[in-house]
C-alpha cells in the first residue's frame, strides 16, 4: 500500500520519534508500506515521520547508486531505534533532495563517515560503519528521526532564498508526481 508523504509544515517533521518494540502493531506490514511508498515517490530513503508517524524507524535503498559505488549494490536496510554513535571524516557537500519537499533540491554538507547501530526488521541489533552515499542517506533520514529536516542544516541567508517555496508547501501549492500529504494548519 502507497502512503501519503507528509509535506514541510507538518509538525510530525519537528517531533523527535519515539523507540519502538517488537510487538508495535503491524510492524512488518508498515515496513513493507514503507518501502512501496518510498519506491513509488522515487526515493532512496524514508522516515516513519514522512508518512505520519513519530517513531524511531527509516528505510534505506541505496542500490541505485550501485554503479558508483559498488557496495552499495544490496545496501536495502531497515533501521529501528537507530543511534548514530561517532561522525567523522571530511564534510563533503551534495545536493540533497526530501520526498518531504517536492522539487526541493539543496546543497548539504555532511561528514563522510558514521557508525551507527540499530535494529533490523527482525530486531537483530547491528552496529556498522559506513562511508560515503550511505552515510549521506542514513544521516538524511536519522534527521527525520530526531525532528530534524534537511533546510535545517542550509544558512539563514540560503533559508530566505527558498522561503517562497517554503511557503508554497504551506499553502499547498505545489504539484507532486507522487502520494502526498500537504500541510493545513486548519486540520
């Protein structure tokens, strides 16, 4: 099933998620809506927040970028109750996009490197380093868990240079190729 995306406004954005426990009802089967979500808006990676939900889940499909880096050719992970443990190496900067904010594209600068640990789908606790597009992509969707969006890392001066599209989202005048759930602050 294709979920609505929240879109910029959405306070679910701003929330720092909660962790969760195996027995949160219908676990897989959201998983699973996540990943049809995600893949049906295009993306690479997916927070619970992104489709109204506030818990300490993402997604992560960084198989398209195979090609460039090879590794990355089965990187398709769930991540529950993650926790970044260090950041570190060079901050490389890379125009990041949020399903949250279509047709939003911003330069973003990053650490090259993270260890981070988790849970699996299954609740097998995992703790890996990663490097590169995969540590952009988690540390991306890690924001979402922690109420973080990706404008919050550009500069006041980069913020007011978008504010008409910012303010495009609250009055849900944009148009989307895909599900999405715009902001009314009258709900």
């Amino acid at each position: 099933m294709i979920l609505p995306i929240v879109t910029y406004g959405d306070p679910v954005l701003n929330k720092r998620g909660v962790d969760i426990s195996p027995d949160f009802p219908d676990l897989q089967a959201f998983i699973d809506h996540m990943f049809d979500t995600m893949y049906a808006a295009t993306g690479v990676g997916l927070a619970a927040h992104q489709v109204g939900k506030a818990i300490r889940l993402f997604i992560a499909d960084a198989t398209p970028f195979g090609d460039e880096e090879p590794e990355l050719s089965d990187f398709k992970k769930v991540f529950i109750n993650p926790e970044i443990i260090e950041e570190s190496g060079e901050e490389w900067t890379f125009n990041e996009g949020c399903l949250s904010f279509p047709d939003l594209r911003l330069d973003v600068r990053r650490k090259s490197n993270i260890v981070i640990r988790y849970f699996d789908r299954d609740f097998v606790e995992h703790t890996e380093e990663l490097s590169g597009m995969a540590a952009r992509i988690v540390q991306h969707e890690y924001d979402h868990v922690e109420g973080v969006v990706f404008i919050d890392h550009i500069s006041p001066l980069r913020k007011r240079m978008v504010k008409g599209k910012l303010n495009d989202y609250l009055k849900g005048s944009f148009s989307c190729d895909y599900k999405v759930r715009p902001y009314s602050a009258k709900r």
